[in-house]
C-alpha cells in the first residue's frame, strides 16, 4: 500500500516500467509511491539498466533476515566480525581470480567492489573511498570495464554511478566468442595467404579450424544462458 514497503508486484512494475522506458517519476505516480523511494529502490538494486524485480525482492528478503540475526545492544559482535572477515577473504580471493585471468589490480579491485556489493552498483566517490584511492584511478579502471562490457554508468546530478548487470557474464562471454570469430577468420585468410600445403599454411589452417569449433560452442553457450536469464527474470 501506499507509504508501505514495497511489495514483489510493485517491483515487477518497475521492472515492467523501466523496460518500456517509463521516467521515475511516471513509475512512481502508476504505483502511488514518491518518486524518492522508486529512485532508491532502483539505484541500490542494480540500477534502470540492470534492475530485476527477483533479484530485488531477494535482496530485499535477504536483508531482512540479515537485521532480524543483527546482535542486541551489548552482545558480543564475534559471529558479524567473523562474516565480515570471511567476506573480505572473499573478496581478496575474487580479486585474485580476476587479476590471474588477466584483469589489472585495480579493475579488479572495482569490478569486486561493485559486483559483490549488495546493490551492485556504487558512485565514484564511494567507490574512491572504499578503494582509498583517488577518482581519477576509478574513472581510469571504470573505463577499462566499460570498454569490455563489465561495467556501465548513469549520471545522478553531479555524479557519476558505476553498476554492474547481473548478466554481466553473457556481455563478456558473447564478446569473447566474437573475439574467437575474428581469430579464426584471420587465421583461415592467413592459410590462404602462405598455402595449406605449406608448414605455415597447415598451422594456420589448424588454427582456424579449432577457433571456428570453439567460437560456435561458445556462442551456442552464450544464447542458451541470455535466453535461460530471460525466463528467470520473467518469474
């Protein structure tokens, strides 16, 4: 009801709202909510680009339970120091992934920092200040995620907002595949150049072959997940 918390129907308005490309300030007025809530609610769940109205309501339901086990006033606080110490061992351990995969540190440290953040999605300024680092490094590293997909911004005022989607991996992935593609074009025109009955002409060819098998697979791979995420965020 009006002045309430939101309910899972309200969220898969604004869901249904930000698809059809409806301003805050619309989706707020057919829910009969302030538009400061419908703002909120969209920003601290992934954003008009990556909000969806199950991951929301679960991340709503998950903090939930989160303040009903939140010790009493004057209870040790020994089990929330553990889960946040194994939460940052977490994060170190994810961060590592990432740089061994070929990521730069502080992309890395960024991509970490937005994508196991609960709303997903963090402002410049908070992202320099949880890295303790300056906002030219964010917007350095920012870029470098933008560029591949990983990451996308929105402009709030004055600021600037970093969110990653929550099919951030079918970007990546499709974006690898078209990589592949290229690779096994240009080995299959190099073949052709040298002469499949030459040394050179046979890797080539090989090379091709095995990247045309793998960029098939790997797009093959991607659609099945964009079209499995489709029908979950439909539920």
């Amino acid at each position: 009801m009006p002045g309430g918390r939101l309910t899972a129907e309200d969220r898969r308005r604004i869901a249904e709202g930000l698809a059809a490309g409806l301003t805050y300030a619309e989706i707020a007025r057919r829910l009969g909510r302030s538009r400061s809530t419908v703002t909120r609610e969209i920003a601290r769940n992934g954003g008009p680009h990556g909000y969806r109205a199950a991951r929301a309501q679960h991340a709503t339901n998950w903090r939930a339970r989160r303040r009903k086990r939140a010790p009493q006033a004057g209870v040790p606080h020994t089990t929330d120091d553990r889960d946040v110490r194994t939460a940052r061992e977490f994060e170190e351990q994810f961060v590592a992934m990432l740089i061994e995969g070929g990521m730069a540190p502080m992309a890395a440290r960024v991509f970490a920092a937005l994508f196991l953040g609960e709303a997903g999605s963090l402002t410049a300024t908070e992202l320099a200040q949880q890295l303790h680092v300056s906002p030219a490094t964010i917007s350095h590293a920012a870029k470098w995620l933008e560029e591949r997909g990983m990451v996308a911004r929105e402009r709030e005022a004055r600021r600037v907002r970093y969110f990653v989607d929550v099919d951030v991996w079918y970007h990546t992935w499709a974006a690898s595949a078209r990589s592949i593609r290229i690779f096994a074009d240009i080995t299959r025109h190099g073949a052709g150049i040298f002469g499949a009955d030459t040394p050179t002409g046979d890797r080539l060819r090989t090379t091709s072959q095995f990247f045309e098998f793998l960029g098939h697979d790997m797009g093959q791979a991607a659609e099945h997940w964009r079209q499995a995420l489709s029908m979950r965020s439909r539920r």
